[in-house]
C-alpha cells in the first residue's frame, strides 16, 4: 500500500514538474526579423507598440530600405527609446565598433535585425 501511494506522489510530482516547466520551454522562440515582419506580427513581438507604430515602421522601411539598427528605429514617428528600451533593445555601436566585434545587447529582446 505504501509502495502504490510513494509510486502515485512521485507520479503526480513528475507531472507537476513537466507542466510548470513546459510554459518556459515554450517562450523560447526565434526572435521576430524587424526588416521582413508584417505590422501584425511586429505588434505581437514588441511589448507597447500599437499596430499603427507597426504598420509605421513598415512603411518606413518600405521607403526607407531595411534597417540596419535600432538607431533607425527612433527615425519612425510614434517610437521611442523608451519603447525599444522596455523591449530589451539598446543602441548598437558605431559601424567601426560592430567590425571588431562589439554586439547590440538584444539579449531578451523578441526582435532582430
């Protein structure tokens, strides 16, 4: 009897622990490609950005060619470093720093170049 009811708590306690874990394992998705993205799915990717910044950034970038950093993201009316910011996003540094090997600290942010 105590053997089934041992048997039954580490059964329910590995089920447990895979359903609390599975969430996380979850959230590790790609980040979202800010020069290819639609404006639905910049708007789902970057927390606070409304779809009308989204389509915004689109239209930019359909005129403008792609971005190459975040720098030109602030070029688009209605973002703001404080968006980009909240979203994990900082200033990339200069062309000559990126070239030996300096990198953007995008390390929890939902979006790339």
């Amino acid at each position: 009897m105590r053997k089934t009811q041992r048997l039954i708590s580490l059964g329910l306690g590995l089920t447990l622990s895979l359903l609390t874990a599975w969430p996380a394992a979850a959230q590790t998705e790609p980040p979202v490609n800010i020069n290819s993205a639609d404006a639905k799915t910049l708007a789902r990717a970057i927390d606070g950005l409304s779809l009308k910044q989204a389509e915004a950034i689109v239209a930019f970038r359909e005129e403008h060619g792609p971005f190459a950093s975040f720098d030109d993201l602030v070029k688009v009316e209605g973002v703001g470093w404080s968006l980009l910011d909240a979203n994990g996003l900082t200033r990339r540094p200069p062309k000559g720093l990126r070239e030996q090997g300096a990198g953007t600290d995008v390390s929890r942010a939902k979006v790339s170049l």
